[in-house]
C-alpha cells in the first residue's frame, strides 16, 4: 500500500476482493456441511 497508487478506485478493489473473499468461504462452508450431512 505505499507509493501513488495508479488505480482511481482502490477502495472499491479492496471491496470486491474482500466479496469474493467472503463468497469463496461461503461455498466451502456449504460444501463442507453437506459433506457432514451425508
């Protein structure tokens, strides 16, 4: 994070990775429960 950053939006970067972030350990929670369950 140090330096001029040449992105107009990190922000909005930083967001969308911490979505996907959160996305991701929503499918392996999902896959791991159905693994328990069967």
């Amino acid at each position: 994070m140090s330096g001029p950053n040449p992105n107009k939006q990190p922000v909005e970067l930083n967001r969308t990775s911490l979505y996907w972030g959160l996305l991701l350990i929503f499918v392996l929670a999902v896959l791991f429960s159905s693994y328990f369950f069967n």
